[in-house]
C-alpha cells in the first residue's frame, strides 16, 4: 500500500497474536529508526520479544494483551521540540510498520516505565513508546472533528494538495482523541499549531507528519 492507503487503513490496535515479527521486518525497522535516529537527533529504539513493559495492572485496564513488542521514543530532556520530534518520527515508524502488514497503537501512559527495556542515556527520558505487531484485528476507525472545526480555509478554496493533507491530518492518531490542533494557509505553506492539553506536542508531530506525507508539502 502506498502512504495515504497506510494513513487511511491504520488504526490503534492493542491486543496482539503471539507471531514474532520476522527477521527481516525487524532489520527493515531497525534500519529505519538508525535513520530517524541520525536526522532527528533521537534516541529511538525498537525492543522485541520483551513482555514486561506492559505486564501492569495499567496496561491491562488499557486492554492491552499480549504485547512483545514497541518503539521506545527517548531523547535528549534539553532537545528543542523533543516530543514534537518524536510525534513526527514515531508516527513515520508507525506508517512503514502499516505497509509491513504490522498493527500499532500509541502509548502515553499505560506501560511500565520501569520495566521498559530501553536505554536511557544521562540527560535523556523516554517520551512514550508505540506497540508493535501482528493484530487480533485491524482496529476500528476513530471519529473526527468536522473539517470546518480543525482548518479555518474553507474546503471550496482549498488547493488539490493542501486538501489531502488536512484529511491525513484528521485520520491522525491524538491522545484520547481529542484532536486540539488547527491548520491555516498562509501563502503556499501549511501552519499546523497545537492547542492546548495533555500531549498536545506528541499529537502536533503525528498530524504533522500525516499531513505532510500525503501532501508532499512541508509545513511549519
């Protein structure tokens, strides 16, 4: 599938198989987190056949089942835009996994900090960490704003690109859907701005990044 059929068919998705992500999806992940790693400044990590980061009672009053699986977004406490970076470049993780056949789901508070498995150099933190792995399902479609609540151009004068772009945006991932963004045109360059609320600069880089995929244009 290509990015927009990845943005339009993923969903959050938190009960897994037991099937362990084969060798080759793991080195293709691997490898693009090294990437992520080297232009974001990040410290990202992907943790396989490790079930303690979610055996808590959180996890299981978030429904979380089977989970051996996730992407430890850590970084630099003193990073500009830290969790921004890591909402843009987990969310890009989270779509090539989407292509790979794998299921995802974001993950803020419902895991054990202390049991993760990530390393944590002096001066970082761990942000959040993305479950990853084969699904029970595929996850269900989240509702969104109207478009009129979440973009102050009005769908009739929107240009061809900005508009696939603002329904990317709407299919985003956000902390308990509460989807407190906003986007406007200023010229020719999207302005994409967070409201405000728990997590809100995660969910700036997930919409971000949707927006921008299926747009081809940057924004800002």
């Amino acid at each position: 599938m290509d990015i927009k059929e990845a943005i339009k068919a993923r969903h959050s998705v938190r009960q897994y198989r037991e099937t362990p992500v084969a060798e080759d999806v793991r080195k293709e992940l691997e490898d693009l987190i090294l990437a992520c790693n080297a232009e974001s400044g990040l410290h990202l990590q992907l943790i396989c056949d490790e079930p303690e980061c979610f055996n808590n009672l959180l996890a299981h009053y978030g429904k979380f089942r089977n989970v051996r699986n996730y992407v430890a977004l850590v970084g630099d406490k003193d990073q500009e835009d830290l969790e921004e970076k890591c909402g843009y470049y987990g969310q890009k993780i989270v779509l090539t996994a989407q292509q790979m056949g794998l299921n995802t789901c974001w993950v803020a508070g419902t895991f054990s900090r202390g049991k993760c498995k990530a390393v944590i150099d002096p001066g970082e933190k761990i942000v959040c960490v993305i479950s990853i792995g084969y699904g029970e399902s595929e996850g269900k479609k989240h509702k969104s704003k109207p478009l009129s609540k979440l973009c102050e151009v009005p769908e009739e004068e929107m240009p061809v690109w900005f508009k696939n772009g603002v329904i990317a945006a709407m299919m985003a991932p956000t902390a308990m859907n509460q989807q407190k963004f906003r986007i406007s045109l200023e010229g020719d360059t999207a302005v994409i701005t967070a409201g405000k609320g728990p997590m809100v600069k995660i969910d700036l880089g997930i919409v971000r990044y949707n927006f921008e995929a299926a747009s081809g244009h940057k924004g800002r």
